[in-house]
C-alpha cells in the first residue's frame, strides 16, 4: 500500500505528462477488468509498447482495477445479462457469436461480457476525469500536499527512497 | 531547463517502443518455426516409444503457416516383438489444422494424409526395445479345436458324459420318493391293530356269541358289550383305513416316479439325437473345418480394434461430464447459449487420405470423412471406404464402404458393404491339423458382404471360388476321404454369416463343398452312428434296470404290506356291524321266543289247574 502512494506520489509529483498518466490509468482499467490472457489484455500490451506511458502507474493500477471489477462484478453481470438475453440484440449476438474471437473471448458469458461493456464504456471518462485531476492536482494541490506531516514522512521513508532509486529519479 | 524541455516535448507515441515489439514477435515467431520442428520431433517420437516400446525414427517434423499444419517426413515404428522389422512407416504424412479451433480446444484437422503406409518392413538395422515383450494369450483356439474335433464320431462314455441325462435325474428321484413315501407308510403303520387286539375281538367275539341270555337285564348288559366292541373294532377299523389311504397315496407316487424313471432312456436318446449328427452325419459342416480359422482370426482382429477404440468414444464422455461439472462450480457468470452454425467435436479429421502398402505388396486407398467420436455434435454419419489400387492394370478389384455414427450416449453404430472382384488366391493353406494338411494352390475369388453394428453384429458375406486347385496330405481315412473330394472340387460357394456380440459372436458358415464332402462322409460313417446308437442305447437301459433293481427289494416289502393291510381289513368284517347287531337281534329273538314258551307253559299251567278244579264233580 505505502509503495503505491509512493508510486502516486512520485508520478504525480514527477514532470511525466498528464495524459500519460492519464493513458496509464485508462489502460490499467482495461486490464483490471478483463485480464491479460484476452485480445484486449493483447491490445492494451501493445499499446504499452507503442504509446509513451507511465508504467508504474500502470502495474500499480492494473491491480486495484482487478480489485474493482471483483467489486462491480454483480454490476457487470447484471449488464451483461440484459444485453447477451436482450431480444432484440440476439440476431446480432448469434452472428458474432460465429466468429472465433468472440468465442475465444468466452462473451456469451455475461460477466466477460458485462466487464468488456463496462470497462470500454469507463475508458474515455476514465482518462479525461484522470488528465483533468492531475492537472488540478498540480496546479493547486501539490505544494500543498507535500506540506502534509504524513507526506514528508512518506517521502523519507526507506520504501519511498527504495522506489525512487528504482525508478531513477 | 532544457532538458526538461526536451522530455516535456516527447510525443505520446513511442518508437523505439514499436522496434521492441517488432523484434519480440519476429524472434518469437522464428523461434517457433525453427524450433518447433525438433521439438515436436522429439516429443512424438518419445510418446511412440513409449506407448509402442520399440526405437522410433522420424526424419524430420516441419510446421506450416498458411495453411498452419504439421509435416512428418520418414517415420518408422520398430515392431517391439521382431526388432528387425518395423511396425510400420510411411513417407510422409501431414496434417493441416484449424488453429482457431484449436485455441478454443477443439482439434479439428481439415486434411490428415498418409503417404505410404507399410506394415512388417525389414529394417536396415535393428530397433531397440524399450520395455519387456508383452505376453500375447491365445484364447481364440478352443472354437478352432471344436470345428476340428467336430470330424470324429464321438464313444458312447463320450456322448453319455456330455448329455444331462434324465434317466440319472429320474433314478435318483425314484430313490428320493421311495425314501420319503416309505417314512410316511412306516408312520401311519404304527396305528394298525395288533395281532393281540385281534385275537382279543376274537375271545371277546365268542364270549358274546355263547353267552345266555335268561332276562332283560342280561340282554341290556350284553348290548352294551357289544357297544363297546363295535366302538373298539371302529376305531381299529378307521386306522387301518387311514393306513391303506396312505398306501395308495404312497403307491401313486412310487408308480409315478417308476412310470417317469421307465421313460427317461427313451427322452435321453431322442435328446442325445437332437444335439448330435447321429441321423444325418450330413449335418457336419467341412467349411467350418477349413475356414473357420480364417473368420474366427478376423472377429478376433476386429474385437480388439472395437477394444481399443472403445476407451477413447467412453473418455469422450468422461471428459464432457467433468466439463460441465467444472462450469456448475462457476458461481460468476453465465453462459448464454447461441445457435452456432458450424459445430464441432472435441476433435474431427475432415478429410483423411491414407495410401497403404499392405504385406503382400497390394496398394490400398483408405479414405474417410468426418472422422471423428461424437456424430452426434454435427449429425452426421463418418464415412470411411478402403478400395484396392490397381497399378496393374489387372481386373482385380476390391471396393468396402461405410458409415458409422456415435451417438450422445456413446453407442456406436455402423453399416457398410464391400465388393470384391477376380482376386487371385494362390498357396493359402486351410488346414495344417495332424489329421490333414489342405492347401489351395490356385483359385480366383469373387464375392459380396455386408455388415451392420447395432448393440451386436449382423453379417452376411458371400465368397465365390473359380479355377480352383487344392492338394494336401492326410493320414487317416476321413482326412484321405475328403482330401480325395476336395481335390476334384474346381468351384464352390462360401456364405459366411457373423452375428451377435464380437466377444462370443455366432458364426454361421455354410457352403456347397459341404453337400460334396457329406454324401462321401455320411456312407463311411453312417456305420459307425449306428453301431454308436445301438451301444448308447443299451448303455441307458443298463442304467435304468441298474436303478429298477437297487429298488426291487424294497417294492416287494411294499407289496406285501397291501397284503397285509387286506386281511386286517377281513379279520374286521368279521365283526362288522351287521353281524354285531343281528346277534343282538338273535339274542333278542332268543330271550323274547323264550320267554314266550315260558308265558304259554304257565298259562297252560294255570288253565289246567282250572279245569281240573271245574271238573272235579265229574269225576275227571
């Protein structure tokens, strides 16, 4: 946990731009909800290699998102219920459901399904919400955060000066 | 500053980024297609020697993209029982696959060819074994031995042995009767009179009979003498009734079981006749004799192919049910089911192509589509068909076509038919027992069949044999005799006709050598059926007189107590009711007769005395 605030602070203290962050955020989202072993797990990983993103910010998030979908799980199955049994998508479902990658995907399941839903419907406000929080965060918070007792004593800590030094900053 | 600059100024995407990417999939995937050849390699050869327990050698394994396949160059298999020859091998063969397919778990190979396939080829240099021999058990040879020993006209010890005979069933039955009915007559005996009781009626008879009778009071004292005796001999007289009802009941069941026993020889002969050819030695069949090798060899080859398949269509089910019992446990999620327009099995060769090689050098074409254990997925039948490929240019020809269909519960049917056309059949020996060798030295083979497999098989094949020519040695009449037949046959028909389970099938063969062997058989052996019938015959009636005369002694004990029982029964018709109460009548008469003389006497008496008083005057 404290290596995670550590990872916060020291990406959002750092000069690494906002929508890497950003990118970084939404892509941890991706992942959370719908694992590594997927074609969107496949795309997010290439797009990991492409794109200029923080990948601390990544890993860290990856889990806790992991850790949200376990909790939004009766949510995700709910919507993916209703659109998987939806009557007027099942001519549209049954002709997906013929090709291969939505089979490998296992989206007749309505769980997988309502996790893909929800997390491609998360995206963009994920990223945007994020991009707009750190820019806030910077201009008007972060002189003020680091006053905080809590986070000097965070930022002398062994963990903090550990991550830093892995991270070469 | 400036640097902080530069870094600020990066642009999301990252090339660099990109090149790892690249050079991680490309080196993957040459890493893939390299290595995956050897690998494969490695591991299928390893996985035969295992399972086989012999050296395996494969050339080389290579793997195709587009369409993705697998190639196998060069495999031969050493036979693990000769280390000289090889199980089989083939050139080539190779199988393209659907990778989609494969990666939702399902092997669905588009074409499986095999180039060819020989069986038993000598090896340049010997194979090594890699586990023990296996021990191989014959249990197939009994039926053979059956047929063989079929020819022999069996003793009549042999034939008394084998037969269930009711004449030993009913002689010891007899016994059991005897036993039983004699405990019950000797039972009821102990309530027959004595000797004691009837010389007693007798004294007490006569005492009756001379007794005097002077007055009433006598009368009344003798009536109730007689009362009590009449009581008395009734009783003996009821006992002596139940004894004799127990006697017929008794003598029924002894007559009865006498009456069954004095039949049995009888119903023995006619069973001994029903379950052998002492009639009609026609009904031996020489085909069964000379072909039933043959056939017996190929339902023992098809069990244990049925055997060896039948593990992996039953793990197919395991497999299923396990699968859903996995997806019960799944408490997230649920899957939706969608018509899905191409459904496949766990695994399914579309199309298969095998040339083969067999051991006497003919090519065999074996093809089959939709090869696969669950017909059910795609309802549709798997079809297989093998055809001879004539290089020759000959008019040879051998064509077998079928089907077969395994359904949601694993049972597995099938039907088919094969024709066959101008096949030279030169030096195959039929009979190589101690009593006769058989060759056919030359013919040509025509015929039909065909086969249907529902829970058990139904067969039916037709052989027709042309230009015949047989030779052969033997070294007793029989052999000599039908050695002497067969040699003259230059054509004959075979029907062959298979049914039932594979384990014990019923095998019918029949054929029109039979008719041309019997007529020459049923004159040499008909004397010896006759000489067998007239000992076996007699061997039933020794048994039976044997039986009649262990219980001789005890049935003239019986017959002597009916004889007993009658003169207990005269003795009491002596004392019979009548008789009692006409002495009593007697008696009575007696007294009454008495009395009255008395009564007239005293009247007399009393008048004389009158008329002697009345007359006095007279002078009377």
């Amino acid at each position: 946990m404290i290596t995670l605030i550590a990872k916060f602070l020291s990406a959002l203290n750092s000069e690494t731009r906002p929508s890497q962050i950003a990118m970084a955020i939404a892509l941890a989202l991706l992942i959370g909800f719908n694992g590594v072993v997927s074609l969107i797990g496949l795309l997010v990983i290439i797009l990991l290699f492409v794109l200029r993103v923080n990948l601390s910010i990544f890993l860290a998030l990856s889990a806790v998102f992991t850790v949200l979908s376990f909790v939004l799980s009766p949510l995700s199955n709910m919507l993916g219920e209703s659109l998987l049994t939806s009557a007027s998508l099942t001519e549209f479902w049954t002709s997906l459901y013929q090709t291969y990658w939505f089979r490998l995907e296992t989206l007749n399941n309505t769980l997988n399904m309502g996790n893909l839903v929800l997390s491609i419907l998360l995206f963009l406000p994920t990223y945007f919400f994020s991009h707009w929080l750190i820019v806030k965060y910077r201009h008007s918070m972060m002189d003020y955060v680091n006053k905080f007792k809590v986070v000097q004593t965070l930022k002398a800590s062994k963990f903090y000066r550990m991550y830093l030094t892995v991270n070469g900053q | 500053m400036t640097e902080q600059t530069t870094k600020k100024q990066l642009g999301m995407f990252r090339l660099s980024g990109a090149g790892v990417l690249a050079l991680v999939v490309g080196g993957t995937a040459a890493a893939g297609y390299f290595g995956a050849g050897p690998i494969t390699k490695s591991i299928l050869s390893s996985s035969l020697e295992k399972a086989i327990g012999a050296e395996n050698n494969i050339e080389s394994v290579q793997y195709q993209l587009q369409p993705f396949g697998i190639k196998i160059n060069g495999l031969q298999q050493t036979d693990p029982d000769n280390l000289s020859q090889n199980l089989f091998e083939f050139k080539q063969a190779s199988a393209s696959l659907n990778v989609w397919e494969l990666m939702l778990g399902q092997v669905l190979i588009e074409e499986l060819k095999v180039d060819s396939l020989t069986f038993n080829t000598e090896r340049t240099t010997a194979g090594e074994l890699y586990v023990p021999e296996a021990v191989h058990t014959e249990d197939s040879t009994s039926t053979i031995s059956d047929f063989k020993n079929s020819i022999k006209v069996p003793s009549k010890d042999e034939l008394l042995a084998k037969a269930d005979l009711i004449t030993e069933k009913k002689a010891k039955q007899l016994q059991t009767v005897w036993t039983s009915e004699k405990e019950n007559v000797e039972q009821s005996l102990k309530n027959l009179p004595s000797k004691d009781s009837l010389k007693k009626y007798e004294t007490q008879w006569q005492a009756i009979q001379n007794s005097e009778i002077k007055s009433l009071e006598d009368l009344e004292a003798l009536k109730a003498k007689i009362k009590q005796l009449k009581a008395d001999i009734s009783k003996d007289k009821e006992a002596v009734a139940q004894i004799k009802s127990q006697y017929k009941t008794s003598k029924s069941n002894l007559d009865t079981a006498y009456s069954e026993l004095k039949a049995a020889p009888a119903q023995d002969w006619s069973n001994i006749k029903e379950q052998l050819p002492i009639d009609d030695p026609s009904a031996l069949a020489i085909s069964k004799l000379l072909f039933g090798d043959e056939i017996t060899g190929y339902i023992t080859k098809a069990e244990e192919i049925y055997k060896t398949l039948k593990p992996f269509i039953d793990a197919n089910r395991e497999a299923k049910e396990q699968d859903k019992l996995s997806a019960d446990l799944l408490t997230q999620g649920r899957d939706i089911d969608f018509t899905l327009v191409e459904k496949w099995p766990s695994w399914m060769v579309k199309s298969l192509l095998i040339d083969v090689i067999a051991p006497d050098g003919k090519a065999y074409r074996v093809e089959g589509n939709e090869i696969n254990v669950e017909s059910y997925v795609r309802n549709k039948p798997s079809l297989y068909s093998v055809n001879l490929v004539n290089m020759d240019g000959s008019e040879e020809s051998f064509e077998l076509s079928g089907q077969y269909f395994v359904d949601k519960a694993s049972e597995f049917t099938s039907k088919g038919k094969w024709q066959l056309k101008n096949m030279a059949v030169d030096g195959k020996s039929l009979s190589k027992n101690k009593q006769m060798s058989l060759t056919m030295d030359q013919s040509l083979l025509n015929g039909d069949g065909t086969f249907a497999w529902q829970d058990k098989l139904e067969s039916n094949h037709k052989l027709k044999f042309k230009n015949v020519k047989m030779s052969g040695e033997g070294d007793s009449q029989l052999a000599n005799l039908t050695l002497d037949t067969l040699t003259k046959v230059s054509s004959f028909n075979l029907d062959i006709g298979v049914k039932g389970s594979l384990s014990s099938p019923s095998v019918s063969i029949s054929s029109d050598l039979d008719n041309q062997l019997n007529s020459a058989f049923k004159e040499q052996v008909s004397e010896r059926w006759d000489a067998l019938q007239v000992e076996t015959k007699q061997a039933l009636k020794d048994k039976l007189t044997a039986s009649l005369n262990s219980n001789s002694g005890n049935l003239e004990k019986f017959e002597s107590l009916k004889a007993k029982l009658d003169n207990a029964e005269e003795e009491f018709k002596k004392y019979g009711k009548e008789q009692l109460d006409k002495l009593i009548s007697d008696k009575k008469e007696a007294l009454e007769k008495k009395l009255k003389d008395k009564a007239e006497q005293e009247l007399k008496d009393k008048l004389k005395d009158k008329l002697k008083g009345k007359f006095k005057g007279f002078g009377i």
